[in-house]
C-alpha cells in the first residue's frame, strides 16, 4: 500500500502488530509516515526506516497517564 492521504490506519495498524498496538497508535504513526516516506511503498521501508518512523511515533504519542503542567500534579 502507498504511503498516502489513502493510507489507512488499519494498514498501518496491521504492520505495527493488532496485538501490540492501539487505534490511536497506528493515527500517529500514519502522521508520520505520511511525513517522513510520503509516495513509499508500506511493505518496502526498510528496518531501519521503520524504525525511524516508530521511534518518532512514540515521541509524538501522548498516554494521558503522565502529565507536565504543575495543576495537575497532586500533592
């Protein structure tokens, strides 16, 4: 499949692994995809493309779980 504005997040989700990766996941690492390898083919990127592509896609997530602003730190 082409990294496009078709691409999927299913596809991508798919490359990522159904068992170890979320919807919201496979969004952002269609973001930056979409960014880095635009026009590619999904299955051609190399291991280390790929893993460029994920290292970014885990900066970029936010889990909600952990948060900077000081209001929402409790004491």
């Amino acid at each position: 499949m082409t990294i496009d504005e078709h691409l999927t997040t299913d596809a991508v989700l798919e490359r990522l692994g159904r068992q170890s990766a979320s919807d919201y996941e496979a969004d952002v690492m269609r973001a930056v995809l979409l960014e880095q390898y635009a026009g590619r083919d999904l299955n051609t990127l190399s291991e280390t493309e790929w893993l460029r592509a994920f290292g970014e896609m885990n900066l970029r997530k936010t889990t909600g779980w952990i948060r900077d602003e000081p209001n929402d730190l409790k004491r």
